[in-house]
C-alpha cells in the first residue's frame, strides 16, 4: 500500500480524529482535548491553558494518508515543561486496523523520531495502557526499542510508561571520532 506521512490539512485532522476515537472510544478529558487544543494551539487563549496544565509545545502532528486520500494512521509530538530540555512524548499512535501489518506503525514511530532529533531531543516518551486495545501496541514499542521505566497501577488498568534514548547523525559521528 502507497502513502506518504505528512503534516494534515483540517479534512485530515478531521479524519485523525475519527480514526482516534474509533480506535481509543474511551478517553480522559485531557485526550479528548487533544484535537480541539491541536487545531487552536496558536490562539493566546489556548496556549496559556496548555502551560497552565504542563505543556511547553503542542505543535507537531502527522497522518499516513494513502493514494486515495484516506488517512490510515496519525502520531504527534508533544513536550511538557518538567522535562523539555531532553524530551518529547509521542501522541496519538494509531494505524487503522486494515492498514496494519504493512509497515505504517514502523514508519511512523521512525518519522517521529527523526522529527523529535531535529528539535534537538534526546528521548522520546510516551504512556500507554495495558488494555486489551494497546496490547499489539506493546509489541510494536518494544521492537522499536521502547523501553518500560514505570508503571501506575489504577483499578482496572495500568498505565504504562515507556521511553526511547535517540541517537543523532551528529551523535554517531561523535562516537566514531573517539
């Protein structure tokens, strides 16, 4: 299947959107937030209420979109205050159920990553749960060298967070002079 991963128009975003919440129904008030914050993240309002809960940049969001135009995954980046100097958290990592096991996850967790390396950061984060709809999910983080650093355990469900050191063009350069 033919695609290209770019940043999405409002039609796009629309269809990210759809697409999340068909494959995540149920969300907590911050990630039901997500899309309409995305959409408005320039507005003075909508910035000062992102700092006010802990985010610094909410600026980066892709979609896989194929041939056709039809969006078949999305990812973000975003980064909270507590840790911007050497983070970014990944948002919003869905592939659509019949475009899976065609490479779009491996593809998009890559772009991600070389977006967060050129914002200059060292690690990517994210939180995921031990569901029943994120346990394929698992697998795809840890063969992408996810690693678990901690988990919360709430009744019913954990969350669980995971992380990845990157490693810059300039960092393997630097590790070949030595």
């Amino acid at each position: 299947m033919d695609y290209e991963i770019m940043s999405p128009n409002e039609h796009e975003l629309n269809a990210a959107k759809k697409l999340v919440n068909r494959i995540f129904p149920v969300q907590g008030l911050m990630e039901r937030m997500f899309f309409v914050a995305y959409k408005h993240r320039l507005n003075p309002i909508v910035k000062f209420l992102l700092k006010l809960f802990g985010y610094r940049d909410l600026d980066t969001f892709y979609v896989a979109k194929s041939e056709t135009g039809e969006v078949l995954g999305t990812i973000g980046l975003y980064t909270l205050n507590r840790d911007a100097a050497e983070a970014d958290w990944l948002s919003w990592f869905v592939v659509s159920p019949q475009a899976r096991g065609q490479g779009i996850g491996n593809a998009l967790l890559s772009y991600a990553e070389k977006a967060a390396i050129a914002r200059g950061k060292q690690v990517l984060r994210l939180y995921t749960g031990s569901g029943e709809i994120m346990a394929k999910a698992q697998d795809v983080y840890e063969k992408a060298g996810y690693r678990i650093y901690k988990t919360k355990a709430y009744p019913g469900f954990t969350v669980i967070y995971r992380e990845k050191r990157l490693v810059s063009a300039d960092t393997v350069s630097d590790r070949a002079l030595v």
